[in-house]
C-alpha cells in the first residue's frame, strides 16, 4: 500500500488525524457557528461576510491573482458599512492576533491588501495541512478593557473562555495564562496588569454566566470567548469546538 512521502510509522493514524482536524476546521469556521450564536440572544460584534474563490495564494509569490481587486472592494464596502475604520479583520479560521497591526487590525482601507496577505501567509504555515481562507470577515471594531499590549500592539483585554457541554457550563477560566505573555511584551509591570486583567469579580461572574448558559443550550461541547469593552459591556467574540480549544493546565477538564 502506497504511503505520504516523509511520513513513516503510524501513517493510519497520522491520516486519521489529519481527516479529524479537516472536518474540525469545517465546524471552526465563522459561518458555521456565528448564525446559532447570534440567535441565542447573546451580544455579539457587528458582523460581515465575504467568501472568494480567488486563488489568494498567488499573493504570496507577489502576483496579484486575478479577481483580487474585486475582492478588496467587496472588503472595503463592508468595512464602511461598519463605519471603520478601524475595522477587525479576519477569516472564517483566525485573526492572527499575534500579529495585530499587520493582520487583524485595520486603520487604513487603503491597505487591506497588505492584511490579507499577512492573514493568508499565515494560515498555509499554520501547521500541516494549513487553514483555509475562502471566508473573510469583517467586524466592528470594539474598544476592548485592555490595561496593556503585547505582541504587535496588541491589546491584552479582559477576555473569559467558557466551555459548554449538554446543555451546561462545563467550566471557564481567563483567556491569558502567564506564559501566553511572557517575553512578549514591553510592559514592565505586565505581571500585576495581567493579574488584574484576570480577576474575576461576582459582578463579571453574574453577567457572563447566565450568557454563557445561553450559548450552552445551542451548543454542545464548544468553546466561546468573551470580551469586555472600556465601557463594560461584554461580548460573545469567537468559538471553537471544545478539543481544539485551549484549557488552562490546572483545569480538571484540559486534555491530557
């Protein structure tokens, strides 16, 4: 039987994973789970979708594909809709946030060309088989409670991770562990700035369980992140299949 050159022993199980991850990367992807989530009645950004087929890998030979210049237009005219910019930025798979000012986050319309191909770049390194990127979005820009900023820029908010299984909050912890920021940041104080960042105070715990309740009776065994603006109001931000989510190490549901 003929194998994957460069693989070795265990190939069954490797191309077992790999159909596992692809079918995973299928439920992942923004337009699959964004429709249940805003019908649960929980806050979410202002939200818009664009799908391509224009071969966007071209970008990253410097060739400008054809069909790319309609595409654009078609992210500029909804970035105005959402009166940005700025405007958040991403594909139906990731942001990039790591990357922040030449990904994600857009301050010049004028300059999507550039995001989309850091985003792009990204997605076919992201690990073997890569992320697809036929779906792009566009949100509105919110002004997250962020006392810090990490990375390229970018802002270390006061995000919580929930996870929800048969119809209940399985558990849920703060989105930055410790060692997601360390050497990543200016910041000389950034250890007190991220411990407060983390409180959880019994006034956040009264507003996010009840949404998060909320998103458990649509879904079963998933993720979702919350973030909360400079004004104080919180937002159902992304989601994800509970096993591709992160778990802090202490928690007694993190995979072994």
């Amino acid at each position: 039987m003929g194998g994957v050159p460069g693989w070795g022993v265990g190939d069954a199980v490797s191309l077992a994973e790999i159909e596992r991850d692809a079918a995973d990367r299928l439920m992942n992807d923004l337009p699959c789970w964004f429709p249940l989530l805003l019908a649960s009645g929980v806050s979410v950004p202002r939200t818009r979708i664009v799908r391509t087929r224009v071969p966007l890998i071209d970008l990253l030979d410097g060739k400008p594909p054809e069909g790319l210049d309609a595409f654009i237009a078609s992210l500029r005219i909804e970035a105005e809709r959402l009166h940005g910019p700025p405007v958040f930025l991403r594909t139906g798979q990731t942001s990039h946030k790591h990357g922040w000012r030449r990904t994600c986050y857009v301050t010049d319309l004028d300059a999507l060309v550039g995001h989309v191909r850091e985003l792009v770049e990204f997605s076919e390194i992201a690990d073997m088989i890569g992320l697809p990127y036929q779906t792009w979005v566009l949100r509105e820009f919110l002004d997250l409670d962020a006392r810090f900023t990490a990375f390229d820029g970018m802002p270390v908010a006061v995000e919580r991770r929930f996870f929800v299984a048969g119809g209940r909050v399985v558990c849920h912890h703060p989105y930055w562990p410790v060692e997601a920021i360390e050497g990543h940041t200016d910041e000389a104080d950034w250890r007190r700035l991220l411990a407060e960042t983390n409180a959880v105070t019994e006034a956040e715990s009264a507003t996010l369980l009840p949404m998060a309740q909320r998103v458990a009776e649509v879904f079963h065994d998933w993720s979702v992140d919350f973030a909360r603006t400079k004004a104080g109001d919180w937002y159902a931000i992304d989601m994800a299949l509970a096993r591709t989510s992160y778990h802090w190490p202490d928690c007694e549901h993190a995979q072994p």
